[in-house]
C-alpha cells in the first residue's frame, strides 16, 4: 500500500495534474503542491511502515513546507530521531513542520509556531466576519520561525479562518 496524497497516483508520478484531478487547482492546490507530492513519495516509497499514512495537503514558502496529515500520522512523517522528516527535507530542499489537518485554531497555531509561547486566540467580530488574534509575546517575536503572513496563509487554506498575529 502507498502513502496517500489529495490527488491520484498518477499525479503523484508525474508531479502535475491529471484530467480527472484539475479540478482541485480551483480549490488552491497548485502545481507546486503537485510537484512537492512527487518529491515526497520519492523520498520516502521505499518506506513501507508508511503505507496507511495519509497527506492532506503541503503548503509551502521558500523556506517551509507545512504537511498537513491526520493527528496520529505525525510522528510517522517525522520519524525516530526524525528520520523521515530529514529524508523529506532533503528532497524537497526546505524545512518542514508536520501540523495536524483536524485542529481546532489554537492547537493548529501552536503546532505550527512551535516553539513559541501562545499567551492564547482570541476572536474578533466584525458584523458577519469574525477573526482571530494569536497573541504572542514580544520576548519570542525573533524566534518566530515562520513568516506571519505565511502563517495567515496557512489558516486561511487549511482552518479557512482570518488570523492576526499580534505580538504584545
Ligand atoms: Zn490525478
């Protein structure tokens, strides 16, 4: 059995879209997604413990990709003594952060700012619209791995919220 991706296998072979799965580039799966799937199959097929591991998504910038995958599928992506993650990393040359796809706001911000403190999320409504705040403390605002406009990316992908970052 292989790894699972949101597209079929056949796209993950060839790292671009299908016919039967282009539909999802109207849903803001890019073909550098695409192209990242390929990398990581790659990288990792010959790891057959990875079989029942499903990916979600992968989002990336210059620096990071975020995998999105199921609670319990994290520590099989990253790996004893983080194995896996290094194997991954190299073959897609950035950094990755393994994040949960089933969260709620507050544990998907801290999976995805480890090692901050989160002081913690609030909302804010606006009429219909509502946001959320993650509040951080100024102290940690130079170890902030990931660029808060990625991370505000991120939500609005995955949580399909507005989030600020506000550092107090
Ligand atoms: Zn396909």
């Amino acid at each position: 059995m292989a790894m699972k991706f949101p597209v079929c296998n056949k796209c993950v072979k060839s790292g671009s879209f299908c016919d039967s799965c282009k539909h999802l580039s109207r849903k803001g799966y890019s073909k550098e997604e695409i192209e990242t799937y390929k990398k990581i199959h790659k990288s990792i097929k010959d790891m057959k413990h990875l079989g029942d591991v499903e990916i979600k998504r992968v989002l990336s910038n210059n620096n990071f990709a975020v995998i999105f995958c199921k609670k319990n599928d994290i520590s099989k992506i990253i790996g004893k003594n983080g194995i896996v993650a290094k194997k991954i990393e190299k073959s897609i040359s950035k950094k990755i952060i393994v994040a949960p796809y089933d969260s709620n706001i507050v544990d998907f911000s801290k999976e995805i700012l480890r090692p901050i403190n989160i002081i913690g999320v609030n909302v804010v409504y606006h009429g219909e619209k509502s946001k959320y705040i993650v509040r951080i403390p100024s102290s940690d605002k130079n170890i902030i791995k990931i660029d808060p406009d990625f991370f505000k990316h991120l939500a609005d992908e995955i949580m399909k919220v507005d989030v600020d970052i506000n550092f107090e």
